[in-house]
C-alpha cells in the first residue's frame, strides 16, 4: 500500500474548502474546491484510490505533497 499526504495551503481555514461527496455504484467520489480555486478529486474503488487535480501538487521531497497557494 501507498500513503500519500497532501497539505492544505497555509493560510487555508478547513471550514473554507468546498466539499462534495457523490456515490454511484462501486465507486465514492470526493471532490474539494480550495478557495484559491485549487480543485482536488478523490475517486475511491474497491482496488484502487485516484487522485485527480486541476492543478500541478508541489512536491515537498519528504513524501508529502502541497497544494499551491
């Protein structure tokens, strides 16, 4: 298994992040919109999880990703 830890912008309250969550089938679908307009789409299947961006996530080079601010 994979981890992977994205980190939300720093000055970013949790209570701003847009989210929606839709089920259909098989599959979860979560989808946050930052208010930079940092869109992140989670899309969780029984064998895979997929991470979708509208955007390029900063590689911190620990293991660890960062939205852009």
């Amino acid at each position: 298994m994979t981890d992977m830890k994205i980190k939300s912008p720093k000055n970013c309250n949790s209570s701003d992040i847009k989210r929606e969550i839709v089920q259909a089938g098989d599959c979860v679908k979560a989808i946050c919109t930052y208010p930079n307009g940092f869109v992140l789409e989670t899309i969780m299947q029984s064998d895979e999880i997929t991470v979708n961006t509208n955007r390029p996530l900063i590689d911190n080079g620990d293991g660890t990703y960062s939205i852009p601010e």
